[in-house]
C-alpha cells in the first residue's frame, strides 16, 4: 500500500495523513509533572505524579497537539488514572478523538503481576528501602481486579466505542506485568472476537532479563504456544528482540511499531530494525509521547528512525519512498483501521524555499527536512481537521491552558507524593543494581 507524494497547486505537496501507531495521550507531557529521562523501571515511579485531570480534556489536548503536526490516526495506550472507572475514561478518550477529527486505535490497558519490581512485586523493593520508609509507600502498591472484571470492561468499552473512526484492542501492558493466566485469557478472547491486541514487548535490558528467567523456553515461544501471536497482534518498542524472535513474529504476521526517541531518552537502546525489515517484519513509527524535541513531531521521529535504521552501506536499506510506504502500511494495520482517503498537505514550497532545482525527490525532501510546522492542510474521513495551518475543531490553546489550571490544582497532593515517588526511585536502582543472576 503505497504513500505517494503528488504535487499540487501553490507549491503543495499532498500524502497520506500520518499514522502515529503508538502513543499515551499524555495532555500533560511526562517532563511537566517531573519525569525526567531516565532508565526504564526507575522512570516508571514518576508516574505517580500525573495530575488528576479530566480524562477528556487530557486526551483532547494530547490528540490536538498530534492533529496539529499533521498525524491522522494515532494508538492511544490508555494509562487510567482510576481502573474502576476504565470504562467512562474510554468513552470520554474516544469523545475526544471524535472532536479533534482523527481516527484512534484504543488499547484498553490490562495487568495483573509484579507491580513496581520483576520478579516479586513490591515485597522485592521492601528489602531496599527503611521500616519508615515502607510505612510510607507499602499501603499504596496496586491492587488489580480480578481478570475477568477486566475483560468485562473491554467488552463494555467494544460496544459502546467501536466505529468506522475507533479500534478497541486489548491492551496487556507488557508480559512482565501480566500472569500467564492473563495472556491466556486475553489469547482466547482475541481469537474467539477478533480483537486486535496492541502491548509492549522487550523494551528495556532489564525486561529482557527477567523475562528470560521467567520463560526459559522464550516468551516468545510462550505466547506462541497459548495462541497469542497472530495478525491481530502489533507490539511496541522490540528493542531487545533477537533475530530467532522476530523472525518468529513474520511467520505468525505480528507487527512491530518502532519508538527510536522514546527507546533512547529511556535508555532502552535502539532495537533491530534493519535486521528486522530485511527479514521481513511489518513495522510501523509511534512517538510513544516522547519525541526527541518534546514536541510530538512525528516527522522528526520517522527521520530519526530512517536514519537509524538506513544501514552504513553504499545503498540505503530502503529508499525514502519505501520508507514512508512501508511505514504507512504496517501503521494501517496496527490500527485496524483503513485511513484511505485521509491526506495531509505539505508547504513543499517552505521545503524548497532554497533549493537551486525543482525536480528533487519529495520523499528524500521529507525524510530530510519536515516538520509539523509545514503541515498546511489535513482530511480525515472526508472531515477538514487543518486549514491554512491551524486546527478547525477545537482550540488547543484554550484547552491547553484549561488543562494546565486544572493540573495546578492537584499541585499540593503532588508536592506530598514526591517523596512517596523518591523513596521508589532509589529502591528501584539499588533491586536492579543488585541482581546477582
């Protein structure tokens, strides 16, 4: 399925609108409630400290900020400020994505194991931190719903959300944080419905780690022998897959979304996606709501990882055009939804503002030069979502601000849960500093 450039009036250039294929939402990014980069698991505490806002108006401004770069579709990996309304936080998520203009994937977040530690859970961080320390933090570690209470809920969320617009999936979070039973159940029920699954899978040393301790068959091999990989099947990151793995994911048809900004402010690493692609592997490009600018730029993202994953040849691994053609594609069927017919219009005259000729490759222009800012015009499912350069549906800075102040006013509880968020940080560096496998 190709992504051609053609060439319109007034130095317009006109493509498929893009498809972010994974990504959080976040309306209040990461770094303004205080989580730095860092490595995976002791960035993961900071998480805490997302304000309670209005789950609509948090995700209208996260998809407004993506509409706004030009992105069509985005997978939005839901992270619930509250479980037991899951339900009312999907369908006020989708109500957002209505109003905004753009198609959504909804991965509909499932787990049930090892909270804040592999391996063991919380009693695993116990012995790396004071009584008075425990005291503090032991009483607020998660406690999950029952599995099928969860998969109640996507029920709920499938029939009150689906669309020609909506993808519901099911959202296991990452094999480290689901039981076996859980991967079971999400298996059946995805083969039984056709529900697509959208998880993250191998993205940091430490998963690989452990989850070689846990499956010493493979998790791969494991989710392969309870039925879980499939075509319904599109995971994140893959930074830590090996070449026995993914070339098992392009027999069952599973698709791999690549996050190279996210992959390196996390530390995760860059993953193998040339090897990957030689092979045969679908992959898609997400944000995963940390671009490399903070800015939810989706074109400077699919630069980044064209250039990653070029190779150091004479010739490049894929030329621009397969490139975007390629990634279109595998982006289309990690959302199960179509997108045809949904386009973006791009100031090629901006881009070409001082170029000496007129007949350079706009694909090479692309992957070289652009940015949300040359991001005129966009169409999705016959709607005009931007014109001239600026949203139509809604008014993000309005609703930007709105997000802000509402945000300020959780500020004084989260004053307080810094210190809950300090003491977790630490006990996560000294148990992984500490491993002796």
């Amino acid at each position: 399925m190709a992504a051609p450039i053609e060439r319109g009036d007034n130095g317009r250039w006109i493509m498929p609108a893009p498809i972010n294929a994974h990504d959080h939402g976040y309306g209040i990014r990461t770094l303004d409630f205080g989580a730095l980069d860092d490595a995976l698991e002791p960035w993961i505490p900071h998480m805490r400290l997302r304000p309670r806002t209005d789950p609509y108006l948090e995700a209208l401004v996260g998809f407004a900020r993506l509409a706004r770069q030009g992105v069509g579709a985005t997978m939005h990996c839901h992270n619930s400020l509250n479980a037991d309304r899951l339900v009312e936080e999907a369908q006020a998520v989708c109500r957002a994505a209505g109003d905004v203009g753009i198609r959504l994937g909804l991965s509909c977040p499932l787990l049930d194991f090892d909270a804040w530690a592999y391996g063991g859970g919380p009693e695993r961080l116990r012995a790396h931190m004071s009584a008075d320390e425990w005291e503090l933090v032991g009483a607020t570690a998660p406690h999950y719903r029952p599995i099928e209470e969860q998969l109640a809920s996507v029920r709920a969320i499938v029939d009150t959300c689906s669309s020609d617009m909506v993808s519901v999936q099911l959202g296991p979070i990452g094999p480290q944080w689901c039981s076996d039973r859980l991967l079971e159940a999400i298996a059946d029920l995805s083969a039984a419905t056709g529900l697509r699954i959208h998880m993250h899978l191998l993205e940091s040393p430490r998963q690989r780690r452990w989850l070689d301790r846990r499956f010493p068959q493979g998790v791969l091999t494991f989710l392969d022998e309870i039925g879980f990989l499939s075509q319904r099947l599109s995971v994140a990151h893959g930074v830590q897959l090996r070449p026995a793995e993914y070339g098992l994911m392009i027999e069952r048809g599973v698709q791999l979304v690549s996050n190279p900004s996210a992959n390196l402010r996390l530390r995760s690493g860059i993953a193998p996606v040339a090897a990957a692609r030689r092979a045969g592997l679908a992959v898609a490009v997400g944000l995963d709501g940390t671009g490399l600018d903070d800015d939810q730029d989706w074109w400077r993202e699919l630069r980044l990882f064209h250039l990653l994953h070029g190779g150091n040849g004479l010739a490049p691994e894929l030329s621009p055009q397969q490139t975007l053609d390629r990634v279109f594609a595998a982006g289309r069927t990690v959302l199960g939804l179509s997108g045809e017919g949904d386009a973006v219009e791009l100031d090629g005259a901006a881009l070409l503002a001082d170029a000496m000729f007129d007949d350079l490759d706009p694909a090479s222009v692309i992957l070289t030069r652009a940015t949300g800012r040359h991001v005129l015009d966009m169409n999705v499912a016959g709607q005009s979502v931007i014109e001239n350069g600026a949203l139509v549906r809604v008014d993000y800075e309005a609703s930007r601000l709105e997000l802000r102040q509402q945000a300020l006013l959780d500020r004084p509880r989260l004053l307080a849960e810094r210190e809950r968020v300090r003491i977790l940080v630490e006990a996560t560096r000294r148990y992984y500093a500490d491993w002796g496998w």
